[in-house]
C-alpha cells in the first residue's frame, strides 16, 4: 500500500467515524470514484395506525324476576287417565284464571261406581274452604234431596263443572268452563252412572249446550247414553221454595228410572 492509498483510507475512516470532518463528502466521493450514500436517516418504521377497537359487545341484563309470575299450564290428554291420575291433574291444575284465588280444589266426592251422579256449577266459599262439593247451605238441601230419593249421600257421585271456586261466587265464564269441562268429562266416563241429574242452568248449560232451566228442566235428555234430568239448583231453591215441588216431581222421574218407586 502506497502513502496515497493509505491517506484515502485514513480520510474515508475520519469521514465515516467522526463528526468532525475535515473534507467535505462530496469532494471525498469525487476522490474515491465512488458516490457516497448517504443513509437515509432511519426512523423506525411507524407504528400501524391504531386500528378501531372492535365493538365491544355487551350482553343485555337478565330482567330480574323478584317472584316469578304463575305459570298456566293447559290440561294434558285425560282420556285415558285412571282415578288418581285425573284426582292428580286437578289438584295441579292451573289451566285457568281461577287457580290463583281458590283455596282447594274441589274434586268430586261420592261412589265413584254409582248409578246416580249430581253435577252442580262450582265450588262456593264453604266448599273452597274444605275441599268438598256442596257442604254449605245449598249443600244441605241436596243432601236432603238425596234422602228423599232414597239414597245416601255417599252412594251417589258428586260434581262441579269448574273445579275451583269462582270469586264472589259469580257464575265461572265460558272459558273458565269450558277450560274445566274435561275433567268433568272423564269424570263421567269412569263412573259411568245410569243418571245424570243437571243442578240449575250452568250446568245445562256447559254439559249440554242448552239454555232455558225453567223451560227444560224436568225433561229427558241424553249424554253419551247416558240418561239426563234438568232441575233447579239447590240454591235457587233456598230463595224460592215453592219450586220445591217442581223438583220433587223431576227426582221422581229418576227414581222410576231408577227403581226406587
Ligand atoms: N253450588 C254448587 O253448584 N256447587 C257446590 O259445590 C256448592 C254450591
Ligand atoms: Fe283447572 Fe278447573 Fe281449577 Fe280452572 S277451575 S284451574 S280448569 S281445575
């Protein structure tokens, strides 16, 4: 190496190490033959543009139940359900707006193999409070009916077209019967009784889709094979006793059918 090679090297090093430079670049890269790049300063790169932070999704509050409200569950298939099975579906039902007010349900009570069966429109106050059909006042003179046709009370059957009892003792609505009526239905079919007597208009009504008690009462009808006397309910005879004889000429007509004159 020659004295001028090394002066290069010693200037190339002085310009590429030092700040304190004593030839201008431009003159060093004419001498060297070779251009001098100068690095562009190197910033970092970027950083990416912050992308938008994705919508944060935020679940909807479980509305708070403080009691949750009661639930109606419709009446399931009670054709083929035994004794117990439709005495168990009743006490559970909630099928319609009367289950939240009643106290029991009032099922039915009697033979359940009997020739002779009393429908009646629902529970009142006494009968919501034990459980049982007819055991007020009205109750009493039904029993004394019952009497008089030679019959005990427990040996014929007993039953309500609504289950449960109707506030104030109002008449159920149609939905409310016509919600119930199944259990009534079944009912009909396990006892299979010879004779249905009919107690005032509800049940004349919802059974066999007939209006005018005081018309129809003291006529035959049928249900299902089943023979049916129309009569005044026992209430309405509390409030007017001289109809009294117009129901012991009805129960007579069941008491030929039945054998009992
Ligand atoms: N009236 C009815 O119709 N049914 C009862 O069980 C009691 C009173
Ligand atoms: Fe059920 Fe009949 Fe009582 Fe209504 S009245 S809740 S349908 S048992």
């Amino acid at each position: 190496m020659d004295i001028f090679d090394e002066i290069i090297r010693c200037m190339k090093e002085e310009a590429t190490s030092s700040g304190n430079v004593f030839v201008r670049k431009k003159d060093l890269a004419e001498f060297m033959g070779t251009p001098i790049v100068t690095k562009p300063v190197q910033t970092k790169p970027a950083a990416p543009a912050p992308s938008p932070l994705p919508p944060i999704e935020i679940p909807e509050p479980e509305p708070v139940q403080e009691k949750p409200a009661p639930v109606s569950m419709p009446l399931p298939e009670l054709s083929n359900m035994n004794w117990q099975e439709l005495h168990q579906c009743a006490m559970q039902c909630t099928a319609c707006p009367l289950a939240p007010t009643r106290t029991n349900v009032v099922f039915g009570c009697g033979s359940e193999q009997t020739e002779l069966m009393f429908i009646g429109e629902g529970p009142g106050a006494d009968e919501d409070a034990q459980g049982i059909p007819f055991v007020g006042k009205a109750g009493e003179l039904l029993t004394k009916m019952i009497r008089a046709m030679k019959y005990d009370r427990s040996e014929v059957y007993i039953a309500n077209i609504v289950k449960c009892r109707p506030p104030g003792n109002r008449n159920p609505s149609d939905d409310e019967a016509e919600t119930c009526i199944p259990i009534l239905k079944r009912q009909i079919e396990l006892v299979k009784p010879k004779v249905i007597v009919l107690l005032g208009a509800v049940p004349l009504k919802y059974l066999m889709g007939k209006t005018g008690i005081s018309r129809l009462r003291g006529n035959w009808m049928e249900y299902n094979g089943i023979q049916v006397m129309p009569t005044y309910h026992p209430a309405f005879l509390l409030r007017n006793p001289a109809a009294k004889a117009d129901v012991w000429k009805d129960l007579q007509k069941v008491m030929a059918y039945l054998g009992k004159l």
